[in-house]
C-alpha cells in the first residue's frame, strides 16, 4: 500500500565523499553516497562546485564489495 502522500519520480545521484565532519557516523571519505540532488546546498571553494550534505539526507552508500546475496548498499 502506497500513501498518497508519497512522491513518485524523484530521481537520486551518486556522489563521492571528498570529507566529513566531526560526529559522522555513517560514511567516511571515499565512500560513494546517494542523495537528492533537491536537498542539498552547493559551495564552490577555489573554482570546484562541492555539495553539502546532512548526514541524515543520504539515501545509501554503496558497498565496497558485492555479494550473491547483497544489493549493494547500505545505510
């Protein structure tokens, strides 16, 4: 059962952790993370676009490895 407050057709991206802060958890730097691109912030630091991202608006990080029972990503 779908709610009809849900949303369909939000497309996510794939994006590479260059750094974290602090109190992060989830991720660390090389991880590959998927989020949408509508909750983000973006910041250009010496001609580089970066995207700012919460902790809590990635969607997923891939797996570094793949097994015959795995999809692949984790939270």
């Amino acid at each position: 059962m779908i709610p009809a407050t849900a949303e369909v057709g939000r497309r996510l991206v794939w994006a590479e952790v260059v750094a974290t802060g602090p109190n992060v958890r989830t991720f660390a730097v090389g991880d590959r993370v998927l989020y949408e691109p509508e909750d983000r912030g973006e910041v250009e630091l010496r001609g580089r676009a970066y995207v700012l991202l919460r902790e809590r608006d990635v969607h997923a990080v891939a797996a570094a490895s793949v097994s015959d029972d795995s999809t692949g990503l984790y939270l």
